[in-house]
C-alpha cells in the first residue's frame, strides 16, 4: 500500500460541530494547519489555526478562507 503524504493546511467546515470538531483535532495532533469555517461564531474555543464565521457558498468569505494566512 502506497502511503499518501497529508497536505499541510486543510479547511474544515462545520468545524464548531461534534464531527468537525473532532476532525480538527485529529489534524491539530498531526501538526497540520487548519483553517475552521464555522456558519456562527461558537460558544467555545476551536482547536484551528484560524477561524473564518460565514457561510461557504459566499464569495467574500471564499476569498477569506482561501487566502493563505494562517
């Protein structure tokens, strides 16, 4: 089996969520910068790099979370 190298910046959505809040650990553990798109500011903190609140399918807030700073 051929091992894959994991990207060093990865956005999660729905990062406030159980499941993307897990995920976001996950990669927080492997040392990979995550970028957490949220639809609303959460109520606690999220383990990411960066947090952009907005919604994905909007275009000024596309152009925010592709921007690369982290």
């Amino acid at each position: 089996m051929t091992m894959v190298p994991m990207p060093r910046r990865i956005l999660v959505t729905g990062a406030a969520g159980r499941i993307g809040r897990a995920v976001v650990d996950l990669l927080a553990s492997y040392d990979v910068t995550v970028t957490a798109l949220v639809l609303e500011e959460p109520p606690g903190a999220v383990p990411a790099d960066r947090l952009v609140v907005g919604d994905a399918a909007d275009p000024s807030v596309a152009k925010e979370y592709v921007t690369r700073t982290p």
